[in-house]
C-alpha cells in the first residue's frame, strides 16, 4: 500500500501566491499518485492563519473544485509556526507522511521527490537544506550564518540552513505532539523527537509573487525565540559576567587602597563615571535576559491553546 502523503501550507495573506502555488502542488502530487509513490488519498492542506485578505475564501473554492485541496482556518492570525504546528497535527491522523512547505513557492517542489526517496530508506524525519544563499542579500546571509553559530555555541543542535521545509513521519509527529511548549521554535524541537534523519539539499528561490510576512522585526523576535525556547546558557553567561565583574572590583579595591595607604590623592573622575556606566548597562543586560526567561515560564505555566481551529474542510 502506498503511503497517504499530506503537504502542509501554512498561508497568510497569500492570495497573490495561492493559485499559482496550488497549480504546481497539484501538478507534483497527481505526478506522484501516478507513478505509485503516493496513495490516492494523499492532500494538500492549507492553513490559513487568519488571513485579512480572499486566502480562505480561495482555499474552499480551490477545495470545492478538487478534493486533493483540504483546509483548516485558525480563529486568528497566531504566526508561522503554530499555523504550521496546527496543520501538522491536524494532518498526523489522516496520513502516514508530512511535507511542511511555505506558500509562496520558495522552496523547490521537485525536492519533494528527494524526501520521499530518504522516506524510503528509513528516515522518519527529512530536512530540506538550502545549497547555498546566493539570492539572499548579503546583510540576510552573514546574519543567518552568525546566528546558527550562535545556536551551535550554546549548545543547541540545528540544521544548518534548514527552514520549515521537511517531511516527517507519522510516528515523527506522533512525538512531536508530545512537546507541550507554546513557545515554538519547531526547527529546534523537531531534532529533540529523534528517529533516523536524513537532509535533501534544494535551492531556494526569490518570492514571486506578495511580500515576505517576516520583516526585520518578527525576524528579529522568531530569533530571540530560537535561543531562549532551547537554551538557558545566556543566564549562566551572566552568572559568570557577574562573578568577573566582581573580581575586577576587588581588585581595584586593592588598588585604590595600596594608593591610598601610600598618601596619593586619586583624580579618578573618568574611571568611577564609565564604571558607573559599565556596571548599570550590564545590571540592566542581565535583568532584561532574566526578564526574558521568567516572561517564557509565565507564558507557559498560563498552558493557553497554541491554535484554535475554526473551520476544517475535511469535516
Ligand atoms: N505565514 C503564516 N503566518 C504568519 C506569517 C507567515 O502562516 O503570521 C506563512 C506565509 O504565508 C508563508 C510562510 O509562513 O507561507 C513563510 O512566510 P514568508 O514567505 O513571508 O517568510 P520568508 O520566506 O520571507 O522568511
Ligand atoms: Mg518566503
């Protein structure tokens, strides 16, 4: 029996994208379905995450003309990565395989064919790997490479160049599931599920068609959100700032001291001020990176639903 594939597209504000890219979705997935890759049954879901434009109108009307669309629609716009969430859990208990892609045709459909491959071979989880950055600018590039060593140092492990473009399986998803975090950083929790793993390398292209929906400052915040989801090293960072800071001071201490047992005067205004400065820039550091943790642990204790689903076309 061939495996039920569903292709999970989290949409927002994409009507531009949609009809181009549910053309070349369909197109891969019935060329999959005839060559006897994929069962019949296998979907392309959307998930609008509540989009303010015509994208769920256009995704019943795309599901009202073929039944290889399917859809859910969030209550409201919850970002990227709980749509995603949303739509993979919603798919888990219809197929046997995953592939999470983005709406606007970026990633290269004809990868998919490559995961499949990995699929069959044993691994439960596929990621896509962008081949090179070429197209990016070059702020973009250096950026993204500075981060994931950033990661990479504090310890947390991640594939390099890997987006939200992968295949995982049933029983992937299945541990997926059991991740209750509402801070989401999927990239980062989905090596944690484990199983055997395998990477396709595609290239990645420029947006045809619509803007991107991650400007610089949700890009900003998605990378704070990577760090402090999978990493508490920052707060121990500052534990040892703080024990350096404080050695230093005692030996100034010394310092002044000897000066002072010796009958020096000290003209040091320029030394107190910038330490001032120094000291209170780093207490306030400090308190904004514990800040930052003890604001996570409050979202999480509140255990608020990371989606609510409002329609679903296969109900
Ligand atoms: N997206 C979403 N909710 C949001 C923002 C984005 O579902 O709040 C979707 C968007 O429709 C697209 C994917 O996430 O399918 C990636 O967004 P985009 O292509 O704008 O990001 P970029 O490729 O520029 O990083
Ligand atoms: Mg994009």
């Amino acid at each position: 029996m061939a495996s039920v594939l569903y292709i999970v597209v989290p949409c927002y504000n994409e009507e531009e994208m949609l009809p181009i890219t549910a053309q070349a979705l369909l197109k891969k997935l019935d060329s999959l379905i005839e060559q006897g890759r994929i069962s019949r049954d296998s979907r392309i879901m959307f998930v609008d995450d509540g989009s303010k434009d015509k994208t769920w109108e256009m995704i019943e009307k795309l599901g009202n003309a073929a039944p290889a669309f399917v859809g859910i629609k969030l209550s409201r716009n919850r970002g990227h990565q709980n749509a995603l969430l949303a739509g993979l859990m919603t798919a888990k208990d219809r197929c046997d395989i995953t592939i999470s892609m983005d709406a606007d045709l970026q990633d290269d459909v004809d990868a998919v064919d490559k995961f499949l491959d990995e699929y069959e071979k044993g691994a439960q989880i596929v990621y896509g790997v962008r081949s090179s950055r070429e197209k990016d600018t070059a702020f973009k590039r250096n950026t993204a490479r500075m981060y994931y060593r950033t990661l990479e140092h504090l310890g947390v492990e991640i594939t390099y160049d890997h987006a939200d473009y992968r295949l995982m399986s049933r029983d992937a998803l299945e541990g997926l599931s059991q991740f209750g975090e509402v801070n989401l950083f999927l990239r980062g929790l989905v090596p944690m599920v484990g199983y055997k793993t395998a990477t396709v390398k595609y290239v990645r292209n420029e947006r045809e068609k619509g803007e991107s929906k991650y400007p610089l400052k949700k890009m900003i915040s998605f990378a704070i959100e990577g760090i402090t989801s999978l990493s508490v090293k920052p707060i121990r960072f500052i534990t040892f700032l703080g024990i350096f800071v404080f050695l230093v001071s005692i030996i100034l201490l010394i310092r002044f001291f000897v000066i002072w047992c010796m009958g020096k005067a000290v003209a040091g205004w320029s030394t107190i001020v910038i330490s001032i400065w120094a000291i209170g820039g780093l207490q306030l550091l400090a308190i904004g990176i514990i800040g930052e943790y003890i604001g996570k642990i409050y979202l999480e204790t509140k255990q608020r639903p990371r989606y609510i689903i409002e329609k679903d076309l296969e109900k």
